[in-house]
C-alpha cells in the first residue's frame, strides 16, 4: 500500500522561488571617473605610496582595500612602484601619524621645512600620495529562509537576497609640484542572491574586489598619463 506523504502548504511555493532563483547570477553595475586638476607622469625609480584617509565616521578605508589597491597598482606591464605605506609611515616619523599627517596640500611646504623629510622622501622614491576614502555598506535586503533538523537529516528553503554599494575615492598628491593633482572614484553597487533547496547556494557580488581593480587599473592610467590639462 502506496501512502501519500503531505507536505507544508507553503513549501510547493518555496521551491517554485527557489527554482527560478537558481536560474539568476549575482548582478554588479560599476563607474570608474577622474577628475584631473593638473598634468601627471612619472619617471624611472619614482613610485607612489597609498594611504588611508579618515572620513567623518572617524573610522579609517579598510585595511584589505588598501592592500588589494596597492598589489592591484603594482601588477602587471604597467604596474606602479608601490611603497608599503607602513614602510613610508616609519620612515617619515612622527610626520604621516594620523594626528599629525597634513589634511590638504596646502600643508606641504610645511611639511618639507622639518629636518630630513625632503631627502627620506627621495630616499624612498615617492612622487605620488595616494589618499584612499570610502567604504562597502550593505544597504538592501530581503527574502526569508528556515532551516531545520531532525533524525532523518536537515535542510534549508527559502531565498535571501542583499545589496551592497562599494563607494572609494582616492585622492593624488604630487610630492614633486606640492599640490592635489586630481582625485579617482569607484562606484560599485551588486546585488547577491542565495536560494536554497536543502543546501543554500549564494551567488555573490563582490563589489569591493570590483571596486578595487577599477580603482586601480584607473590610478595606473590617470598617474602615468603626461599630458598637460
């Protein structure tokens, strides 16, 4: 005798959702801009160190992005020279401390007036600062998921859904002419997905990685490019 086995009401719907859902891939939109002040290049042995700059929130760009920025600026044919900003930080103490590092460019003459900044900064070879801001929020989110457990196993239904906006600037300051030469943008907004039948399945937007190699494959071109404004 065959029994007919009853299922929630709900559950027939769920993986109708979840069906479609598996059919969708994780949906990231980007813009990449630049605002150039005045003219850039750089020569042979010359390199750039990057920074994190603190925004109103008094919290500091994420340690990780500043990192990714920098391999992603030093990789490749026309990879930069990047010198660890720790390297720079210790070298030029207590000037580039967070209390004490100048907040605009009108702040450098200054800065070279004191005792052996000018000759470490030749030293290291740093033409450009560049000044990372931003950060990566989650600002949407929906969907429902239940997990549950019991002697015959577990599993997972539903369907979840996130949205994060990536939003980084970085601002170039020219050691050699003392002044702000332009700033470089990234903004990345992706939405992720997880459907679930027994098992969850997330299809992630990494927007901070997509933030990140835009941001930098752009800084490339806006310091090497030497033509006048």
């Amino acid at each position: 005798m065959i029994q007919a086995t009853r299922y929630p009401k709900n559950l027939a719907r769920n993986l109708m959702v979840v069906i479609a859902a598996s059919s969708l891939s994780a949906c990231i939109t980007s813009r990449v801009e630049d605002v150039r002040e005045s003219s850039t290049g750089i020569a042979e042995g010359e390199g750039v160190v990057i920074m994190a700059k603190s925004y109103h929130l008094g919290n500091e760009t994420e340690a990780k992005f500043i990192k990714c920025v920098g391999s992603a600026v030093g990789r490749g044919s026309s990879g930069l020279r990047v010198v660890p900003n720790t390297e720079f930080v210790d070298a030029l103490f207590p000037w580039f401390e967070p209390r004490t590092a100048p907040s605009e460019t009108k702040g450098l003459p200054t800065l070279m007036q004191h005792k052996g900044v000018p000759e470490m900064i030749r030293d290291k070879g740093v033409r450009y600062i560049i000044w990372l801001d931003g950060d990566t929020d989650r600002v949407a989110g929906g969907g429902s998921m239940s997990c549950a457990a019991g002697p015959g196993g577990g599993g997972c239904f539903g369907f979840a859904w996130w949205q994060n906006d990536a939003k980084y600037e970085a601002s170039v300051w020219d050691l050699d002419g003392l002044e702000d030469v332009g700033t470089v943008s990234a903004d990345v907004s992706g939405t992720s997905f997880m459907p679930a039948i027994v098992v969850p399945i997330p299809l992630i937007a990494r927007t901070q990685t997509k933030a990140c190699k835009g941001l930098a494959d752009q800084l490339k071109l806006f310091i090497v490019d030497d033509e006048a404004v």
